[in-house]
C-alpha cells in the first residue's frame, strides 16, 4: 500500500524513495500513540496520505504529466498483459493530471474503500466525496481518451 | 476508460507488488532524519539557537571585559534579549510540535497546520518588528549615555548626533518591518498558499 501512495504522488524513483522513507518515519513514530480506535487501516491511510499531501517537496514535481518511461518500474519489470499494461499506463498519466486530493480520493476509491471509510480517512462529508468522485471518473475518462488519441 | 474497469488491474498490481524491505533496511530508514517541511523548521529552530546562544555569549563576555567593564550594561541588556530569545524559541518549538497530525483526518490535519502555521509567523513578526527597535535603542542609548565624549544632558538638547541616530532608529524600525514582512513571505508565503489551495480542493463542491 505504501508502494501505491508513493507511486500515486511522486514521479521519480529518488522522489518515491525519499517519500516511502518519511512515511515509514512518521508510522515509526506515532505506532506507540496508536489506541485502536480506528481501524488499522484506516490509521495507516491516514499517516500515508498526510504525509504524501502535505509534503510540499514533492508536489511541486507532481505538476508535469509523466512520460511513459518513466513510469513505475515494476509496471516494465512484471510480465503483463499488453493490453491490460497500456490501460495502466494511460491511467497513471491521467492520474498524475489530477490535483493531491482528487489523487487520495482515487486511490482509496481503487483500493474498493467504502464512502465512509473515505470520510474518517480524508475528513470530507460523504457527499462531498460522492459529487468529487464523480467529477474525477469524468475527468479521468477525458484524460485517457486524450491519452489514447495521443493528446496531453 | 472506465475507472472501474481499472479496479481488477489495479489489485493485480498489489498481489504483483516485488517490493520487499527488508528488516535491515526498514532499520536504515529509519535511522535516517526526517525531511518533512515541519522537521527541517525544528532543525533549523535548533540551530538558529543555538548560533544565538554562542554569539551572545561572547558578546557578553567581550562587553564584560573590554574597557574595564565599562559597558556592562550593555552586558545585561544583551543578556536580556538572550533571555527574550530563548522564551521566543521555546514558543516557536511549542508551535511546530502542535503544527502536524499525521494521524488526524487529512482535512483536519491541513487545517491545523494552517492555523498553527499563521500563528507561528504572527509571533515571528511581531517579535522580529518590535525588538529589533527596542534592542537598538536601548543598545544605542547606553553608548551614548557611558561614552566619555558626550555630555548625556546636552545631547538630548537637538544634538546632531542625537538626530542621527533617532533617524536611524526610525529606519531601523521600518526597515525591520518590511524586511520581517519580505523574509516571512518568502520563506512561508509558497507553504500557506499551498495549504489553502489543498484546503479549497476539499472543501470545493459544483
């Protein structure tokens, strides 16, 4: 899970690296302040998207749409269908098209997260969420019809 | 494409995920610092501090030795600003350990953040415009009071030199202002305008 938020934010492997390495710093640390009184899961998304979002490092990287070759490694390194690996791809470039908090909110949506989980997660009302993840599915079917058509 | 469409590709990716740490390098990780914006400010906190300390120290020490001790108000008055000094940084230090809740609700977590942020370069400011003035007034008046040259009550009688130096301090004090505001802007006016926008992305709706 930590893999897929540091893919989702950043675009280079120094910057994947470097983020992977805060957010195990910051579980490392608030793991003895951790009561149980959400779901672990719930916890670990939390410090994951805290400290991805408002480590502003790494955002300022994030503006650019990435190119296909420099997606994630493991995206090349696994053997994947073709087919299945381009659809991929288009969808990390129009992913990295969206802004932080549409990025947490598609993230957690692809992770079958349910709405509630999301507003403990993210702290937006469960209909906020409902009209943004909307717009996101809408903007994301744009964007990879751009990608296919080789615009963007 | 339908991002739907993507969930069953998106789960392979997890049961296909190769990347392992192992125990020794979770260990080097986390041997290493932190490099959040908030970690960096308490190092930088730190340091500032300390460069504090050893200047005033010696400051101190040179103004209780040189001519006979003379100068040794200026002495006390530096040890008083010292003081002041380390009554900012431990405000300062409080502010960024209430800054980050990383394990808070994402807005409420940005939100705190910019709260504490706001408050922290309000204290920063006020501190940075108003002793800075008082530092260099008193500082100056007590060279002039004790310098063996000046006659202290026939200075204030419109002096040239008393007019120097009250227009200095009053570029001083304006300076100070404008350099405080300047300095703020620029070291924290990228980091609220970023928290804002975030902010204003979630709270935004059609």
């Amino acid at each position: 899970m930590l893999y897929k938020v540091c893919n989702m934010y950043c675009h280079t492997e120094f910057d994947r690296q470097d983020l992977f390495q805060e957010i195990v710093i910051q579980l490392w640390k608030s793991y003895p302040k951790f009561r149980g009184d959400s779901k672990f899961s719930t916890w670990l998304y939390r410090i994951a998207l805290n400290t991805a979002i408002s480590d502003l490092r790494n955002q300022k990287k994030n503006i650019t749409l990435t190119a296909p070759d420099k997606l994630p490694t493991e995206i090349e390194d696994i053997q994947y269908y073709r087919e299945k690996e381009e659809q991929l791809q288009q969808l990390h470039m129009a992913i990295g098209q969206l802004t932080e908090i549409e990025k947490a909110i598609t993230m957690l949506y692809l992770e079958d997260k349910s709405y509630d989980e999301m507003e403990d997660i993210l702290g937006i009302n469960q209909n906020n969420l409902r009209v943004k993840m909307n717009r996101i599915k809408e903007k994301l079917r744009k964007l990879t019809k751009a990608v296919e058509h080789g615009i963007g | 494409m339908e991002l739907d469409n993507l969930k069953d590709i998106w789960h392979d990716l997890s049961q296909k995920d190769t990347h392992q740490n192992s125990d020794e390098e979770i260990v080097k990780i986390l041997q290493k610092r932190s490099q959040s914006p908030i970690a960096k400010m308490k190092r930088n906190l730190l340091l500032e501090l300390i460069t504090v300390l050893i200047l005033y120290s010696l400051s101190i020490g040179y103004f209780l030795a040189t001519a006979m001790g003379r100068y040794w108000e200026i002495a006390l008055l530096l040890l008083v600003v010292g003081l002041g000094f380390i009554i900012y940084y431990h405000h300062k230090n409080r502010l960024l350990g209430e800054m980050q809740c990383v394990t808070c609700e994402v807005k409420s977590n940005l939100e705190k953040q910019l709260i504490m942020l706001e408050k922290y370069i309000r204290f920063y400011f006020v501190f940075g415009v108003v002793f800075t003035p008082i530092a260099f007034f008193a500082a100056g008046f007590i060279v002039l009071f004790k310098s063996p040259m000046q006659d202290a009550a026939g200075w204030f009688t419109g002096s040239k030199e008393y007019i120097v130096f009250i227009v200095i301090g009053l570029l001083v004090t304006i300076g100070s202002y404008f350099l405080n505001k300047w300095y703020i802007k620029k070291l924290y006016g990228q980091h609220i305008k970023k928290l804002k926008e975030l902010l204003f992305q979630m709270e935004e709706r059609e």
